[in-house]
C-alpha cells in the first residue's frame, strides 16, 4: 500500500513540476513576443523576436530627435528606448511615438539601452555609464569608465556587463553602479557582451573574443581572430557566432573556444553587423561586399545572399518569416527569410552620402527591433522609425445561392507559435496520463 501511494505522489510531483515548467516556458514566449529589452533582444543576442512582423512599409509614426541615430531601440511595457548621437536618451509611446520623457547627457550616445527591473541602462561618449529611471527618466547612478562607452550593455542577475573604450569590460552592481570586477583586453570593447549559462561573451578590438566568468570576471578561453572585433556575439544551442575585421564571421565551441568553421562576408573591408541565428540559419550584413547573407549555422555554407547595394552595418532582426536589416543608402530592407527575396523597402528622410563619419544622410545604422507586430529603428536622418501593417477590415457579411465555398488561406505558424502548440499539447497529454495512472493505481489498492 505504501509503494502505491508512493507511486501517486510521484506522478503528483512530476506533473506539478512539469506543468510549472512549461508554464514557464510559455511566459517567457510571451514576454519575448511583446518585449526588445535591450540591444539584439535578449542576453543570448540572437536577434530574434517571437512576434510576426510587418509584410508592407507601412510607416505607424515617427518622432524626430535632435540628432543622428545610430542607437538601436529596447522596447518594454509599451515604451521605446533610444538615443541620439546629440546625447539625448528618449522614452517614446510605442503605439503612437509621443514622448514620454528625455534625459539630456549632452555627449554622444553610441550605445543602445538594455531595460530591466523598472531601470535603463545605456553608455555614452561621456566615459559613464547611467542608470535612469524608467518611468520618468530621472538619474539613478552613474559610474565612470576612463574612456567612451559605445558597446550596450546586458543586464542578468543583478549585474550590468558592459564594455568600454578603455579597454575593460565592466561588471557592475544594477541596483548601485558599484563595480563587482573588470577585465582587461588589449584594446577598446566596443562589443556588446553577450550573457549564457554564467558566462559574459565579448569581443575586442585586439581581435580576441573573450570568455568570462560572470560571476568573477576570469578568463575561461580566448579565441584570436585576424583583425579586431566590434560585433556582438550571438550564443545559440553551444555555439558563439561573432563577426571580425578581418572579414569573417566565426562559429566557436561557446565551451572551449574552438572553432568550429569561419565564413567570407566582408569582403575587403570589415564585419560590424551582428549575427542574428535562428532555426539553423546565421543572418548577417557585409559592410564592404554590399549583402546580406544567410549561413548555415552548423556548417557557414550559403544558404542565400541579397544584393543591398549598400554596405550593411545594421544588424539584422528576424520576426517570423522576414528578416529586418537597414543600409548605408538611408534603406530599411524587409527579406524572405528563405529565400532572400525581397518583402519590401523604405527609404528614409535623408539624404544619400558617402560620408559615414560626418554625414547628414538618412543612414540606417540602428538595428530593428520588432514587438507586438510593429518594426522600430532608428536613422541618421534624425528620426525613430515604427511600421506595421493596417488592421484588416472586416468583411461584410453577404450570401450568395450560387457561390462556392472557397477555403480561407491560413497563414503559415512561425516556429515559435509550433513551439507553443506542441508544448501545450504536451501540458495536456501529461495531465491526461498523471490522472488515469493515479485513478488506476488507486482503484488497484482498494
């Protein structure tokens, strides 16, 4: 009798812990489907929203800063975070693009904001880091670096990672600014760190992408590219995926640091875009060779590449079936994500130019982020872009004797949604065996 009861209690406990477990994994779905809370969407950097997005150029609003954009958004609770290269950081109404707040650092701001716990936190050419209030934008600490903080910070357990021109990546206390240790490279991090599994992931321009321990800040490996780093990595399913100046973009064990391949995207200028990898594919923008190119992400063969025409220094986002990229050559892209087809385009306000240093063009730098179905960047023509599609109108109701009956086209799920339907039929399957089990065995002992 008691192994019985033993019997039931165990199937009691697994499926609580189960259920808990899946329950769980949705929310974090969800929250990743209505949420971009820093630069490439998560800690992992992998560039990949969870919501559908746009399939026309249909611009929702756009709100003019003071300055260039080259920061990219974070999006939480309905509220876009951005900065301008005039050192003005921008909290904006999501549906409508209506400023909700600035803060005005007055130096350039190079680094896109991470949102956690209620706080933003973004770098600046000032040498600081700043923590603001995110409902009302006041100041909550600030802790200086020695040099100009252009890479965007993670946030994950309470600490803030984020790299600087002096060379050091910083880890510091989220709710104080109080430095829990640095670690030094040979040259600038400009590299946005990338957090997994305990380990900060980040590249240098000593042309070394660096394994850290996240609680202490050791060295774990170190991997030594041809050319500096300015990239974030991307940690997918054991592997770090990064881009270097050498013209490469490299897949490395995330354990050892081994490499597992390398693949030309450069050209014969640089990487600067950030892999985005998701369902087995790398997306990444070439800044000489004017592509975007997709990559196997267990072997680095081509899968596609798209003539830009321009070179890409945006990161690419993926929502759905489309990958979101902009150009030098002041246009946003919308891709097939299969194919490489283009979905659509939108050329923004400004001006053409070659002048990437000075320029007073429309240059899209920032990297998309996309939540709740509508796509934000920002630009160099001084605007923060929103686009989504119009609502479908409803259909009037009409009844025709002689009509046929014709199947309404189904739109196909992405990956996410399977993953949500396989695993709430999972949920369901779980409960239904726990409970005849538990009925079985009880009926057995009476």
């Amino acid at each position: 009798m008691n192994r019985k009861m033993a019997l039931i209690f165990a199937a009691i406990v697994c499926l609580s812990l189960l259920s808990g477990f899946t329950l769980n994994v949705l929310a974090q779905f969800s929250a990743s489907a209505s949420s971009w809370p820093m630069f490439r969407g998560d800690l992992l950097r992998t560039g990949v929203s969870f919501s559908a997005g746009p399939t026309t150029n249909n611009t929702l609003w756009k709100f003019e800063t003071d300055g260039r954009v080259w920061s990219s958004p974070a999006v939480v609770g309905g509220v876009v975070y951005i900065a301008s290269l005039n050192g003005t950081v921008y909290a904006l109404d999501a549906a409508t693009g209506t400023q909700m707040w600035k803060y005005a650092i007055k130096h350039q701001v190079y680094s896109s904001p991470a949102v956690a716990d209620g706080v933003v936190y973004i770098g600046s050419n000032d040498h600081n880091v700043y923590a603001l209030n995110a409902s009302s934008g006041l100041i909550i600490w600030n802790y200086t670096t020695i040099d100009q903080v252009q890479s965007s910070p993670a946030v994950a357990n309470g600490v803030v990672y984020v790299g600087s021109n002096d060379n050091k990546t910083y880890a510091l206390d989220a709710a104080t600014g109080t430095q829990m240790w640095n670690f030094t490279t040979g040259y600038n991090v400009i590299s946005s760190p990338a957090v997994a599994e305990g380990v900060v992931y980040v590249g240098s321009f000593d042309s070394n992408v660096y394994a850290l321990n996240a609680t202490s800040g050791a060295q774990i490996w170190k991997y030594t590219t041809g050319r500096g780093i300015e990239p974030s990595p991307a940690i997918v399913n054991g592997v770090v995926y990064v881009g270097s100046y050498d013209n490469l973009t490299y897949a490395l064990d995330a354990a050892t640091g081994t490499q597992i391949w390398n693949a030309t995207v450069g050209g014969d200028l640089c990487v600067q875009s950030s892999a985005t990898v998701v369902n087995g594919v790398v997306y990444i923008g070439g800044s000489d060779e004017k592509y975007v190119y997709a990559l196997n992400a267990t072997t680095g063969a081509q899968i596609w590449k798209y003539t830009a025409g321009t070179q890409v220094f945006s990161s690419p986002a993926v929502a759905g079936n489309i990958v979101y990229v902009g150009g030098f050559d002041n246009v946003i892209f919308a891709l097939d994500a299969a194919t490489g087809t283009q979905v659509w385009s939108y050329t923004t306000s400004g001006n053409a130019t070659t002048d990437f240093i000075f320029s007073p063009g429309g240059e899209v730098y920032s990297s998309p982020a996309v939540v709740d179905g509508v796509l934000y960047v920002g630009s160099y023509d001084h605007n923060v872009y929103a686009f989504a599609d119009l609502p479908t109108p409803s259909p009037s109701p009409s009844v025709s004797p002689s009509s046929s009956p014709t199947a309404s086209a189904t739109p196909s799920p992405t990956s996410m949604d399977n993953s949500f339907y396989i695993i709430a039929a999972a949920v369901v399957i779980i409960i239904i065996v726990a409970a005849v089990a538990a009925v079985a065995l009880s009926k057995r002992r009476k």
